[in-house]
C-alpha cells in the first residue's frame, strides 16, 4: 500500500460539513443533508465502455451472487465463471475461523458504539489514509451517506491509542490478527482468479517490485435510519484494488449491479465472505473480469457493520494487461499504472478513473476537461 495517499478528493459545492460526522442514534428524522431526493445512479454517469454498469436502470433483481465452496474440484472453474459474469462471489470454506470474524465484528461494534467526540480524536487527517471519518467518496456527491468508516492500513496502534488512551492492545491484536489472515486469503484467491484466466505465477513479473502486496482494511457502520428509502449507506463504486474481501454481518444491505438486470442484493450467509473484483485486477485481466459497481443500503430497524480487506500489489509495481492475455486481437485496453497512481486518480476523478487509463480513449481529455462529481 502506499504510504501516503493524498486524500484530495474534490470538495462539493454543496457539501454540509456541519453535518459531516453525526450522532446517527440520537436522530428521529432523516436531515436533509442526508436525503437523497435524486436516484444516486445519477451520480454515477457511465464512462467507460468496458465498464458499463451504471447505465443501467435502478431497478432490483432476486438473482443470486454465485457461491463458491473453496474445497470443491470445481472451484477454479466456478470462480472464473463468477468473475467474468458478475465480478463478485462469496466463498465458504475459506479457512478463516467464526470465532475470528465475531471477534472483528465486536471491535468494530465497540469502536463505532463510542461517543462521536470519542471517534473524532481518531479522524483521518486530510492526506491521510488510516482513521475515522466518511467515505472517501462523499465529496463527489451533494449529500451525505448514512455510514461511518473506519480505515486501518499498517499498525492499528496509533488510532487506537486515540480511541482507547488506557487500553487499546486487544482491539489491536484483533486487527492484527485479521490482517494475517486476510492477507493469506486474499493471495490465495488472487492466484486461484489469475488460475481461473490461465495465468501461472511465473507468467507474472513483477521484477524490481519493492516491498509486499498489501492490504487494510475498511471498517463500515451503518445504523438504523428512520428513513431507509431516501438514505444512501455507501454510494455505487467500484474498489480500487486488486481484490476485496467483505464480511458482512448478519444483516443484508450490500448490493452489486448486474449488467442488464439491476441491483443484487448480496446475501449474508453465516461464515461467507464476498470477494469483489477491484480495478487493478480488470486492468491486469485487460477488461475480462469486470471491477463490480456496488453500494450499501440502510434498513429501519438493524445496525449493519461490515468489514473490508483491501488487497493491493506493491506500491511501485506498473499494472497492466497481463502479456498473455493480449494479442493482436485482444490490444491491452490500459496503460500501466501503479497502485498509488490509481488512488490519486480515483481521489481526483471518482468514476472516471479507469477510463481514464484506458488506451485508444481518445475521450480521456475531454472526460478531464469535464465537471468531475
Ligand atoms: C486504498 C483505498 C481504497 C479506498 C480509498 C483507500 O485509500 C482507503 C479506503 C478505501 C475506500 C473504502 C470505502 C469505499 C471507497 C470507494 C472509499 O471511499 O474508501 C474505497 C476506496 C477505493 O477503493 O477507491
Ligand atoms: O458495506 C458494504 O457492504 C460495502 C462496503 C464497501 O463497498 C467498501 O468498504 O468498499
Ligand atoms: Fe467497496
């Protein structure tokens, strides 16, 4: 991961950042800095042709995200399948234990629980990456998600000092541990998803690379809303990573757009976790595992907290088309671009980051020269 990422999202005109950071419990009634009286699909203009998603209508669909056994022969084979079609499956099986994933959900349930004034002594700093705070994306809309976050990349220890000033070594270890383990998962994955396109280990180079993949993770809470149908928990995105690995916990509210149908809610199935496709790995595939558009909904009356691990390559390494997947009929549809260059362009241009590494887009001046909420 990089060691800073500039956090220099735009401001919106509109935004209210007297209501940024609220005391969601304590409100009977949606504000209206919080309403979001347009569909956020407006929000989401499609730009890049590979990536279609948001064209597509609000509607919802009851089709299923894929769900892959890991041990099952036929993992390899599923999990190309999921990817190509959906850009998200969830996958059982996967090694991580139940009691890790409790013990997450409840560090998670006791950092955000604690009073705001609490949380804020843990705020992100403007070019920070790790801490409390709204999503990133939140400047790119005019009103405000009824979610907070917490990011963790490296040591949790100096937020959670914050939090905690007189004993913060068990939420760390929790962390700690999560991280170990999520990192493990996320190569395996990513190897089985690269297995899945014919791509070997060795038919990666990635010489001169310095330092490991990397990951963090992406603490979610959204409470009960007294208004569910005009609050938007976490706005239609795609991640920037290679992969991401969701935990969700028993309440429902992630949902994923499927191309031509609508909007997929993805089930919460006890011990599962989600893996999304991010938009390193579309890149490295050259478009053939689509990075998914998804977004999180809130519900009257349950708390919902998820937890995602970002995984990255190393920070210096170029990504691009993998050689073997391009040819004279298959040209690399990106130019190569690292993984700190990507979030930068993601902090300054949102939905229009991955066309805006595409090659033969001869569009790219003009989508720059363009308003970039
Ligand atoms: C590595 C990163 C990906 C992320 C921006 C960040 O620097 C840390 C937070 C990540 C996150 C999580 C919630 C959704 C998202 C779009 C956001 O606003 O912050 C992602 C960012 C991303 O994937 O681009
Ligand atoms: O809360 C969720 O289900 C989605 C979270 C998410 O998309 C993210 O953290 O990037
Ligand atoms: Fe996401």
């Amino acid at each position: 991961m990089p060691s800073r990422v500039s956090d220099g999202f735009r401001s919106h005109p509109l935004h209210f950042n007297q209501h940024k950071h609220l005391d969601f419990n304590s409100l009977k009634e949606l504000p209206e800095s919080h309403a979001w009286t347009t569909s956020p699909l407006d929000h989401y203009p499609c730009t890049d042709p590979i990536n279609t998603t948001a064209a597509a209508a609000a509607t919802t669909t009851t089709e299923s995200v894929p769900v892959i056994d890991l041990n099952d022969q036929n993992a390899l084979d599923q999990v190309g399948h999921a990817c190509r079609n959906w850009g998200v499956f969830q996958v059982s099986n996967h090694g991580i234990k139940t009691s890790l994933l409790h013990e997450v959900e409840s560090a998670g349930k006791r950092l955000f629980s604690l009073p705001i004034q609490q949380k804020l002594r843990a705020a992100r700093s403007p070019d920070g990456v790790s801490g409390y705070g709204v999503a990133r994306i939140s400047s790119f809309f005019p009103k405000h998600m009824w979610s907070e976050g917490f990011t963790i990349f490296g040591s949790p220890a100096e937020q959670a000092r914050r939090l905690w000033p007189h004993g913060y070594s068990n939420f760390c270890e929790v962390i700690e541990e999560y991280e170990r383990e999520m990192k493990q998962l996320a190569g395996r994955l990513m190897w089985l998803i690269l297995g899945s396109l014919g791509i070997a280990q060795e038919d990666v180079k990635w010489d001169g690379a310095k330092g490991d993949f990397t990951g963090g993770i992406q603490l979610n809470s959204y409470p009960a809303c007294p208004d569910p149908d005009r609050a938007m928990g976490l706005a239609a995105h795609t991640d920037s990573t290679l992969l991401t690995i969701l935990y969700q916990n028993n309440t429902s509210g992630l949902q994923v757009l499927r191309e031509g149908s609508g909007w997929a809610t993805v089930q919460p199935i006890p011990g599962a976790l989600v893996v999304n496709v991010g938009d390193l790995l579309h890149i490295l595939s050259n478009g053939l595992y689509p990075s998914v558009l998804h977004r999180a909904v809130v519900n009257r009356t349950q708390h919902r907290l998820s937890i995602a691990y970002l995984y990255g390559p190393p920070a210096n390494v170029p990504i691009s088309p993998l050689p073997k997947l391009v040819g004279p009929t298959h040209p690399p549809l990106y130019r190569p671009v690292t993984w700190t260059e990507y979030l930068d362009i993601k902090a300054k241009h949102f939905n229009k980051a991955l066309a805006l590494v595409r090659l033969r887009g001869h569009f790219n001046k003009a989508l720059l020269a363009g308003d970039d909420r």
